[in-house]
C-alpha cells in the first residue's frame, strides 16, 4: 500500500433546504446545494503498522472516523489488512459557515484512504461513509448536478436536471460571521412539506427553463423557512437590497452564516447592479466576503438566466479592478 491522495470542493450553503416526500411517501430531510468555484479540501494519507489514525490538523476528528470507517471498507473489498496511519488536510473552506467544511474534509480523507488501498469507491458508497461520519452530509460526492439530497441518510430524492441556472453572487456574512454547530440546531418541521414540495416543484421548472427568477423565488422563501431553525437579523436587509439592485433573490446557507445575492450574468448592467449591491450591503454593516460565477463553462449551450424572450447565450460578467480588490473569506 502506498500513500493516498483525495480532493473535495466546498460549497455556498443551499439554495433549498426542508422536508420533502421520498418515493415511498415518507417524509425526509433535504437539500439542494449552490456550488462555489474555488475553495476545496486536499488530504494525504500515508498508512503505517497498527490501528491508530493521527490526524493534522488534530481538531478535524470527523475526518478521523472517516479514516477509520474507509480503512475497514477497503480491506473488506480488497482482502488487503487493515492499517492506521497518517492523514493531512488542507483546506482553504471556511469553518462553520456552512459551507460544507466538515463533508469536504470527510470526503477528500475517503478518496484518500480508497487511493492507498487502489481501490475505486462509487458514489453511494463515499455518501454512506460520509453519513457515517458525520451524521449529516452535503452531496459535494456525487455528480454536478443539482441533486435533491437526503443528507442525513446519504441517498438522492431527485436528480432536478442538467444545472442550476448560470449566476453571478455576491457572497456575504451574517451574524458577525460566527461560526455555527451544525448539528446542534433544531430540525425544520414536518408540517411544513407541502410548502417545501411546491418550492420543489418550482425549482425543477426553474432549472428545466433555465429562469433564474424563479431559482431567485425558491432560494429566498427557503432562506424565509429556515428563520424558524437559524434566524439571520439581516435578512429583511437583505432582501431590501436585492429588490433595490435587481437581484433575482437571496440566498442562505441553512446551517451556518454564509449568504448570497443572486445576479444574472446576462444583464446589460451587470457591473452597476454589483457595485451598487455592494455599496447597500456596506451601508447595511453587512461584510461582503467575494463575488463568484458559477454556471456553464464557455462554449455550453445555456441560455440566459431569465425568461425565454431574453437573448441567448451564457456571458461571462465583466469584472473590473474594484471587484479584485474586494475581501476574501
């Protein structure tokens, strides 16, 4: 066995988080994810003789039992021993704000582990130990796509379709950007389904129509549901500057302190609607961390992000030296 190598993306909390009906009728927690370009997980992992895992940084003690869980999931596929040995994270996802920091490092230890073992692990099973491990994880493990995702039992509802509508965000902080316990907030409701099922129903038709208005709907009554469970003060605010600066809607992350306002890439004024959401967000003592794009690549065959009547073709927004100047998480 030689020393292993895996890699996990992070996340910009969810666009759709609640209770939803599984094929068999039966209510069940899930989500829906809003990818980020950039911030990821690296670990290695070196075995050695023996049982014990020693882990650096040493507070990442999920990725330890992810290591421990895979170790005996390789050796149980390959007939291999099992071993302890030596893992390394290196992240660059900030913690506790919700955007996948935790699964990132559960999911770059298990493609680690699998690689020092030569073995190949699917999707269902890299979500199964990550649920293991964790208790609840986000689906950065499976295929990009927006996936309806039961994240406290590692199983896929629905996949929605091909993406998300292309978008530009303004990300942000709220709550002073204090880090947040996942697992230690109360669950949403059951006897709200209905609405989560009709914001489901909605969010398939934005992203077969690729409507970035209706993706802003969805994302933002989600954001107003999840105030039963982590109540962000900002949100009013929040949603007064995206009215004021044609945002499509705000954005959450469901468990942590991440927010965004979602822009269409496509429009005329772009680069106005940015610098002036920035400024109202300033005026609002609310940090603006970064400004991404996600989206298809150049040359894809998406189609502008609002009605079907706009032009088409993705377009790539025009970023100017004040956006490169604008503070990183």
């Amino acid at each position: 066995m030689n020393a292993g190598n895996g890699q996990a993306s992070g996340h910009h909390g969810e666009i759709l988080q609640g209770v939803f009906l599984d094929a068999s009728g039966r209510p069940c927690r899930g989500l829906v994810t809003l990818p980020m370009p950039g911030p990821g997980v690296r670990a290695e992992f070196t075995p050695r003789p023996g049982d014990q895992v020693v882990v650096h940084p040493a507070d990442r003690v999920k990725a330890a039992r992810a290591a421990s869980l895979t170790i005996a999931e390789c050796a149980g596929r390959t007939g291999l021993p099992r071993c302890g040995g030596q893992l390394r994270l290196d992240s660059d996802i900030p913690l506790g704000l919700g955007m996948g920091s935790s699964t990132g490092d559960v999911i770059a230890t298990v493609r680690a582990v699998a690689a020092s073992y030569g073995v190949d692990l699917p999707p269902g099973a890299l979500a199964r130990l990550a649920v293991a491990a964790e208790d609840a994880s986000d689906p950065i493990m499976l295929a990009d796509r927006p996936l309806l995702f039961a994240h406290r039992e590692g199983r896929v509802l629905e996949d929605l379709g091909e993406a998300l509508p292309p978008l530009v965000v303004v990300s942000c902080l709220t709550g002073g950007g204090r880090p947040v316990n996942t697992l230690g907030l109360p669950a949403c409701h059951d006897d709200e389904v209905r609405s989560y099922e009709r914001l489901r129903v909605v969010l398939r038709q934005a992203i077969a129509d690729t409507d970035l208005a209706l993706l802003g709907q969805v994302s933002t009554e989600s954001a107003r549901h999840n105030q039963r469970v982590l109540p962000k003060e900002e949100l009013t605010g929040l949603e007064a500057v995206a009215r004021g600066t044609g945002s499509a809607g705000v954005q959450v992350a469901h468990s942590g302190n991440v927010a965004g306002l979602l822009f269409d890439p496509a429009a005329d004024d772009l680069d106005r609607r940015l610098w002036h959401c920035v400024r109202a967000l300033g005026s609002r003592n609310i940090p603006v961390a970064r400004i991404f794009s996600t989206g298809r690549p150049e040359g894809g065959h998406g189609q502008p992000h609002r009605r079907r009547d706009q032009q088409t073709g993705p377009r790539t927004p025009r970023r100017s030296g004040r956006w490169a100047r604008l503070p990183a998480f």
